[in-house]
C-alpha cells in the first residue's frame, strides 16, 4: 500500500469456496483478499507477468451480458497466474439454441474446470450455478441489479491505495443506484469497512427503502457532495429502465451530472471514481473523467490485481476444503 492500511489479520483462514456476493464476506475476508490484491499489482508491474501458480488448473468465463473490463480482467489474472483461460462466446454456443443456464454449466462442468466466472442478467444465477456445479469455484461477475463483488473489492483498493484506508471516509454513490449491482455491492463493502455512505440520485432512481441498507439519501449533487473524499459515479442504465425514469440525458447532466464545478463541493482532494463504461456527458464531463482527481485508469489496473487474488484465494479454499473433506472420510 502507499499508505498505512487498517490492521490485517495476517492469520486469517479464508473459508469459501465461491464468491458470490460480498454480502457472504466478514470484513476479515474484505481485507484478507485487498492485501493480496495489493501485493498482486506488482507482478503485473514487471516486464516478466506472469506467475505459474496456477499451471494445469482451467479457467471459464461465460458471459451472457457484455462486458469489455471484467472479462477482460479475469482472462488476463488468470493467464497471469498461469491457469488456462477459455472464453465461452454466448452468442455462437447453444445457448442461442434454447440450452437452459443449467444444462450449459452441467455440460461445461463435465469438462472439469476449476473456476467458472460467470456474468448474466438474472439475479441469483452465479449462486444457482454454483449449487449445482461439483469442484469448480464459481466466482459472480455481475448477476442483474443483484452484485457485482468483484468491482466493490477493486474499488476498495483503489481507495486504499489513494488514502490510506476506507474506514471513516464519506463516499457519495451519485446516480442510477436503482440499476446498479456496483452500489449494491460498494454500499455493503463500504459499511463493512466502517465508511460513512451516502447516495445522490433523483428519487425515480433509488430503490425503495434504501435507507435501510445503512446510507444517507440526498436528492441534490450540491449538498450530498460536501466534504466527501470520495465520489463514486455510476453509469445510467437506460438499457434496464423500464419506463421514462429520467427526463432526457441532457436534463440529467445538469441536475446530476458531475463536472468541474460541482466537484469543488467535495474535498480539494476527493478522487473519483467510476466503473465503467463511462457514458461522458450524462453522469460525467470529460473534463473530471480525465482530470486530476480521476482514478478511474487505476480502477482498471487494480481490477487485474484483484481478480489474480480472488481468483488465486479460491482455488486454494477449494483444494484445502476438498483434502479436509477426504481427510475425514479416510477417518471414519
Ligand atoms: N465495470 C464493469 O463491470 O465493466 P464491464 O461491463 O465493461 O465489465
């Protein structure tokens, strides 16, 4: 870290097999798995990446929703961890067939990966997945508006990375919180990590008694800003509005849309951050998604670190977990 980080608990035995929310995770898992994201940036640093931990092992992605950061994060930490990486092409398999999500895993299954990564509209599909999947760690890469824990974990290191720490810090989630799997999976990270959240979004956009997952609500950029040290903002999903739930792109930039100006209500030094992909002049003018206090290229970079570790953390649970399990049989 380049600063000092909270206390780690060195001794922590991570316990599970899949990673399917961060809703499952204590805040000793949270941190055990930023620790070694964080020594994971400077493999990726050297001219020579790569790690061969993970020599033999198999790696699937199957991606049922687009994604350019993600996918290409996961192939990239585990080629670099030495697993081999195969990428599953949705639109040309047979799913296009009519094959249910099931049957597409069951078949995938019998190939004998050790990692399904899987992104899909529905929410719950990773956790379905992973219940009916024998030996193979399943890891959520975004299921509908449910969670996202990967990107939550890569935007807590990026945070820690630039202060230090996440405890006691006030975050503002600006925008489509109603869409978003990000701010669901940020807000119970954040929580956990002991920061102060808040939302701003327009009412239209915030699901239903969201005060109740342990944020602050505000309706203006302006006062929901003030003294943040870090501004998190979040893509207008219009591909998952159902309805007219903002008035048009340009009406939403200038109520909620963050430039330079409106910066200036957070801390001189807040950073901002966005997960991408940007939609630049709707919830975000060029001018702050280039500018200084930007770390939005960093989100990216940590993104591959990240995944090498939870990716890295899974594989060993699961080949600690099966030899305890065959241990106590051989016991019996
Ligand atoms: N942040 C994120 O999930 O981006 P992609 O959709 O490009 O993967």
């Amino acid at each position: 870290m380049t600063k000092a980080i909270d206390t780690i608990n060195y001794t922590h035995v991570f316990g599970h097999r899949h990673l399917l929310g961060i809703a499952e995770l204590s805040p000793h898992d949270i941190e055990y798995l930023l620790e070694r994201a964080d020594k994971a940036v400077s493999v990726s640093r050297q001219v020579e990446k790569k790690k061969m931990v993970l020599r033999g092992r198999t790696q699937i992605n199957l991606f049922f929703e687009p994604s350019t950061r993600t996918q290409a994060s996961f192939e990239l930490a585990g080629k670099r961890l030495g697993a081999d990486v195969m990428n599953m092409s949705v639109a040309s398999s047979s799913v296009k067939k009519g094959e249910t999500l099931v049957d597409t895993a069951i078949t995938l299954n019998a190939m004998q990966p050790d990692l399904l990564v899987v992104r899909h509209h529905s929410a719950g599909a990773a956790e379905l997945l992973a219940q009916k999947l024998v030996g193979c760690s399943v890891i959520n890469a975004g299921d509908g508006a449910h969670e996202h824990p990967t990107q939550a974990l890569l935007d807590a290191l990026t945070i820690k990375r630039n202060k230090g720490r996440v405890a006691r810090l006030t975050v503002a989630i600006c925008g489509d919180v109603l869409h978003s799997r990000v701010a669901r999976s940020n807000i119970i990270l954040l929580n956990a990590l002991g920061a102060r959240v808040r939302l701003i979004a327009p009412s239209t956009l915030l699901p239903i008694g969201v005060e109740r997952l342990g944020v602050e609500v505000f309706n203006s950029m302006e006062e929901g800003l003030k003294d943040c040290d870090v501004v998190m903002m979040l893509r207008v999903q219009r591909e998952r509005m159902t309805g007219a739930l903002i008035p048009s792109a340009r009406e939403y930039f200038r109520f909620y849309g963050l430039d330079s100006e409106r910066l200036k209500y957070a801390k001189e030094d807040a950073i901002v951050m966005h997960p991408g992909p940007m939609n630049r002049g709707v919830e975000i003018s060029s001018e702050v998604a280039d500018g200084p206090q930007s770390v939005i290229e960093e989100q990216v970079e940590m993104g591959v670190a990240l995944r090498m570790a939870v990716i890295e953390t899974l594989i060993e649970t699961n080949d600690r977990l099966d030899n305890e399990k065959k241990h106590k049989e051989e016991q019996k």
